[in-house]
C-alpha cells in the first residue's frame, strides 16, 4: 500500500479515532485509482474527516477542488467547524455556499436578479467608458490649448462620443438596476476576500458583512469561488443537474477536476427523484391560456388549442377519480389520484388525446415552446427597461415544455404520469396538478458520479452497498464500512417478541395491550427519556394517549405533533429527566438530530414501520423489478424500494442514543419480525436479515414481560438510577 501519511498534515485533532486513519488510508488510495468510494460508519466513526482529509490532500497533490455536500442543517455546522478546525493546522481557502434566495439583500427571484445584475453591469460598463471619454477629452483641450491643431480637431470628435455615451448612461440609469451589486462592481472588493479566507465563513456571517457594506455578498462569493479548496453546499447544488453546470463554471472547474462527498447518503436516492420530478399545475395553465388570449402573434391560436385541451384533460381526469364525498375531504396538501392503467396510456394521456382537435399535437406544441420563448424575452426586456417593475415568468413556456415532455416521456420505464389535487385556501376550490413523476434515481446521479473525478457517499446506514450502487447508478465502487465503535458493554439491543404489528393487526385490542404493556415498562424502566418511534403519527398519537392516561403524573410524555417546532419540543424534552417522546419514524427527529448522554437512554422502535405503500411506491417496485431483476429471482422491487429504506430509517432511529465512548444505553424493537423466532417461523415477513450482521448478532431476543427485568439489569450494572430503581 502506498505510503499517504501526508494527508495528516489536514487532520486537526491530535490522534484519529481507531479505524479512522485506517479510512483514511484506505479513501486516499480510492483516489490515486479514481475510484468511487461506498463508506457505512456507525456514530464514532469519524466520517466526516476520514473522508475529507484524504481527499483534500488528494486534491492539493493533483490540483482539484473538494465539494462536500449534506441536506442536513446539523451536519453543515459541523462541517464548517470541521473546515475550521483544519485551516489552523494547514490553511486551506475554504467557502460555505448556500442559495441566492436566502442571500439577496432585496429579495427577487433569480429571473429578476439575473436582469438586474446584467442591467447594473451595463450601467457600469458604460460608466467607465464616460470616465475615460472625460479623461481623454481633457488631455486634448489641454492639447489644444497648447497650440495642437489635431489635438481640437479630435476633441471634437470625443466630445461628440461623449454626448452619445452620456445619453446612453442616462437610459440606461432608468432600467432596473441593483445598489448592492453595483456597490461591487465600482469598489474594491480586496477587504471582503482578505476577510472571507481569514477563516470558514458561512453564509449568515457573508451577508451580515455584505449588508454593512452594502455589497451583494452572493455574487461576491460567486466571484471568490475559483481556485478554493473545499466548498459546503447543500445536495441541490449538484444533484439538480443545471445548477451543478453553474456551481462548477463558478468554481471554474471541469468536472473532471471535482472531488464530490456526499453526507447522510443515505438520503440521496429521495433527494435526486425529487430533483427529477416535473409538475404543472392547472392554475398555470390557466395562466398560460390568459397570457395566450392576450397575445396577438399568428401562433397563439395553436398554442391556446392544444394547451386548452391539456386542461380540459387534467380537469377531466381528477373529475372522473374523485369518487362520491371525495371532493369535500381534500384538503390543503396535494393527493394523488389514480390514473395509471394497465398496458395501456395513463387516463390523462388518452383524455388529453380525445380532448384535442387540431392539427397535429407535435407540430402546435413546437408553435407554443416557440411563442413562449420570445414572450419570456419580452418580459425580460420589459423588466430590463424597467417598464415592469417584476420579471414576469411566461407561463404559456412552462406549460408547453411540461405537455410535450409528458407526451414524450410518460409512458417510458422509469417515468410514472400522476395527478394530485388539492384546495385553494384563498377560494376554497378544488384545482388539480399534473406531474411525471421519476422512479430511478440513477437517472439524476449517474451522469453526475460519471463526470466528476471521484465520489464518496457517506452514512451510517447505506449497506446493503449492492443495492445503493444499483440505484444510484455508481461503477464498481470501493467498499467500506465499520459497526460502532463505542465499547460493546455500554449498550445493549433487545428484540421483543410481541404480535407482527401489521397494518391489518394495528387495531386488535389484544395487540395494543400487549405493545402497550412493553412501552410501559421501556418508559418506567429507563434511567432516564426514553425516545419512542412508531410506524406513523397516527400511531404514535394512540400510544401517547394510552399511556398518558396509565402514567397519570408519573412521567412526563411529549407527542411530536405535525406542524409544531421540532426543535423546540426537542428543548423540552433534554431539559427533562424522566420524559418519553412519541414521534413517527418518518419524521424529522429519526436522523440527524442527536440525544447525547442524559439526553436520552432508551429508544424505541415499534413495529416495522414500512411507508404507505401509494400507487407511487408500487410504481417505482415495479420500475426497480424491471431495472434491478436479479438472477436469483429476489423482488428487487420490494426489497429496493420498502425494505432496505425502511430498516435503514430503523437503523438512523436507532442511532440517536449511544453518541460517545461514555455512553451507554437501550435499543428496543418491538415486534416479532425482529427476532429470531419471527427468522425462523414467518419466512419471508421477517426482517432481521436486512439488519449488517454485527447488528444482528448485538440483537437479543426477548419475551415481553421479561423486558424490564434485562433493562434494570443493565441500569443497574450502569448505576445509572439517580434514585431507588424501580420494582418489577
């Protein structure tokens, strides 16, 4: 193996934890063979810089730009503290990247932004040129003065330019323009990048600066990204594959020459379908056909034919799927109707067939794009000139780009037509929303893995890594992962033998009284909060209320309610020290949020807790089966798409206790298909196989009145009871 000690001059800290230089050896040498990297390490692990130090070293070497990215707030504090950290060992020039949106001093949209950023640079431009027209006039009047006949002759000939441009200046100061980026383009910007790579600035601290200065600090930042070595972004800025062309041309970087780190990986699958997605909703199209109306241009009567009879179809088709009294249970967040049909096209495709009378649907579409484009520079010149004073979108664009990739694309492998409607809470109406709806992730990020140099995607719960390669489409990637780290004797993880909580079994009373019979004796039981996830909010609301009314004042309970500050319940409930939080598994408090410590002792997993499974979950099994079928003859669909995903969120819940060598605590899973009598006597519905084998070999089979006798055992083995232990 090839001697890389040289990447600890980027390592902070004093010594790594154990396997940690061992990653990072092993990461640096992925990288002289230009190969991706799949890394699973549990909490203790050291991830983050396992992976990034080799990689900065790697890119120094080679002169590359490391981007590591995470859709996590938690890990991107951690990450500029990690780059901190770094640059008082070996300075590196590091920048925190994060949306225009969240950095513009005056709040536009990135059309409005983009004119009056080239109309403020215009402004400028032309400035300059005055400035220099002045200056030389005045060296030829003193010329001429001096008795130089050619010095007046061409003075004359400036001061008329002079007159142009001074006419073209004051023009132009009538358009939109932006104070802050003109502010930039005249000053001295040396002081805010001497400032910006002193240290790892992040966005709050650029636009504090910036507004004092009254600079754009965004295109500041734009401008100071060439040649840094490490950026922390957010997934969008490559996952979405036209702001990833951007990001790179600002880092002034091919993207050969990008090393790509991907945190909490685990979550890219969702993140890279969701970036992938297209929709169009009836109130832009209603839009467009205003726009249309308006318009007088020779193809606006095409484009109004084939887009009116695209809306009449959406309304046609949600029309016939809302059943009786459907239409007075919708409510404010968008539900999916079911259009798709066997072997044949989608009901919105064969409406919009039938609906549409012209001339050729390919041919009006083409008419429409065109017309939609010189209408979109229309308004751009509109707002340029500051004869609007927004940057108004052409929505006749929009819709007609949606229908033709919908007619194009929608009845590809992979692609699923649906429609969803919602009700407007202003009018109080029922409108509907068309979407094509991606199922392979991998067509977002394979292109993305394939053009840049390298890639690590990070988690503690990406095994198993055949599956994560398939889907997200990565060549022969180089394996590694290592199980907790933190000592064996401080944990413990017990699988408990009650009913398989299946959906059909979640109101037999007999199943609630003995699950509710464990949590009780979980909550009375732990030294301390105990943190309880369940297979929905549902769920979690009619346990909550079963104990709540059994504890009476004995333990405080706290219920995860949609719609509620998740970090302020998450205050609470640390501040306490005998507390239980009822949350859904496929809420926000499952990953990335940690209960250190006295923070949390136990935690709880209820059920297997698989999502619905909607038209669109059966979509994307089907889309998998087809793309991922394996020799053997396993349902890639099923296992793909629910499973693993779903024991991964286990896994990630199980994780939000034991976060350091010292502590110690109870992980709990309740259901049989946890244990090993549910391997051996349900076949298939179990899901212990899909645990790593070192987590499956840490689970404990347990019958359900004997769980709080082994959890006083280990507290007590602990001392962890501040007071007398409780009594079985």
């Amino acid at each position: 193996m090839a001697e890389t000690n040289g990447y600890m001059r980027f390592f902070p800290y004093e010594e790594p934890y154990e396997n940690q230089r061992e990653a990072m050896d092993r990461i640096y040498n992925t990288f002289t063979r230009g190969q991706d990297v799949l890394f699973e390490g549990a909490c203790g692990t050291g991830k983050t810089l396992s992976s990034l130090v080799p990689a900065l070293e790697y890119a120094r070497e080679e002169d590359k730009t490391v981007v590591i990215t995470t859709n996590v707030h938690q890990q991107m504090r951690q990450f500029v503290a990690d780059a901190r950290a770094i640059t008082r060992e070996e300075p590196i020039r590091a920048v925190v990247f994060r949306g225009k949106g969240s950095m513009c001093h005056i709040d536009v949209g990135f059309e409005e932004c983009q004119v009056l950023r080239d109309n403020t640079y215009e402004v400028v431009d032309a400035e300059s040129d005055l400035a220099e027209l002045e200056d030389r006039q005045e060296e030829l009047l003193e010329a001429s003065q001096e008795g130089d006949e050619r010095a007046a002759e061409a003075r004359s000939a400036v001061m008329d330019e002079l007159e142009q441009v001074q006419e073209r200046v004051e023009s132009l100061e009538e358009n939109n323009t932006c104070e802050y980026y003109y502010n930039n383009l005249v000053g001295d910007n040396d002081e805010f990048y001497s400032w910006l790579y002193d240290d790892v600035r992040t966005p709050d601290d650029i636009y504090d600066y910036a507004e004092e200065q009254q600079l754009c600090g965004y295109e500041l930042l734009k401008d100071g990204m060439e040649g840094v070595d490490l950026v922390v972004c957010n997934y969008h800025h490559l996952l979405d594959p036209m702001i990833r062309e951007q990001f790179f041309r600002w880092l002034d970087r091919d993207p050969e020459d990008v090393i790509t780190i991907f945190d909490e990986a685990h979550n890219v699958e969702d993140t890279a379908r969701e970036h992938a997605t297209r929709t169009l909703t009836e109130n832009t199209l209603d839009s467009a056909l205003d726009e249309l109306q308006d318009s007088d241009d020779a193809r606006a009567e095409p484009a109004y034919n084939v887009i009116s009879a695209f809306r009449a179809a959406l309304e046609e088709t949600y029309e016939d799927n809302l059943g009786f009294g459907d239409r007075e249970q919708v409510g404010d967040n968008w539900e999916d109707l079911s259009i798709a049909n066997e072997g044949k096209r989608d009901d919105l495709t064969l409406n919009f067939l039938q609906q549409y009378t012209g001339k050729g649907i390919d041919t009006e579409l083409e008419l429409a794009v065109h017309l939609g484009k010189e209408l979109d520079e229309e308004y751009e010149e509109a707002y340029k000139n500051g004869e609007s004073t927004t940057r108004q979108e052409c929505q006749t664009l929009q819709a007609a780009r949606f229908v033709q990739s919908f007619m194009d694309e929608s009845a590809e492998l992979g692609q699923y037509p649906v429609v969803s409607v919602r009700r407007d809470e202003a009018t109080e109406e029922v409108y509907g929303r068309a979407e094509l709806y991606t199922c392979i992730p991998r067509e977002v990020t394979e292109e993305l893995f394939d053009e840049v140099y390298a890639t690590v995607l990070m988690s503690a719960t990406l095994r198993p890594f055949d599956v994560i390669s398939d889907v997200l489409g990565l060549e022969d990637p180089a394996e590694i992962a290592y199980g907790l780290q933190f000592p064996e004797e401080n944990r413990r993880t017990f699988a408990v033998e009650t009913p398989a909580l299946f959906s059909s079994e979640r109101d037999d009373l007999d199943t609630q009284e003995a699950i509710a019979g464990v949590l009780r004796d979980a909550v009375e039981f732990t030294a301390g909060n105990t943190l309880l996830f369940f297979p929905s909010y549902a769920e979690a609301e009619r346990y909550y209320d079963r104990l709540g009314r059994e504890f009476g004042g004995d333990a405080t309970l706290y219920m995860d309610e949609p719609g509620t500050s998740v970090e302020d319940l998450r205050q609470r409930f640390v501040a306490d020290d005998d507390a239980a939080l009822f949350t859904s598994l496929w809420g926000t408090l499952a990953e990335g949020v940690s209960f250190d410590g006295d923070e949390a002792r136990t935690v709880v997993v209820v059920g297997v807790p698989y999502p619905h499974l909607n038209d669109r979950m059966e979509a994307v099994q089907e889309a998998y089966d087809r793309t991922f079928a394996d020799r053997s003859g396993r349902d890639s669909g099923w296992e793909y798409a629910v499973e693993i995903p779903t024991i991964r969120k286990t896994r990630q819940a199980l994780g939000r206790v034991i976060r350091s060598p010292d502590d110690f605590g109870v992980r709990v899973l309740v259901d049989k298909r946890y244990t090993e009598a549910g391997q051996r006597e349900m076949g298939k519905y179990s899901v212990r196989d899909t645990f790593p084998p070192e987590e499956r070999g840490e689970m404990l089979d347990v019958q359900a009145e004997k769980l709080k006798f082994a959890m006083l055992n280990f507290y007590s083995d602990k001392q962890a009871w501040t007071g007398d232990p409780p009594t079985p």
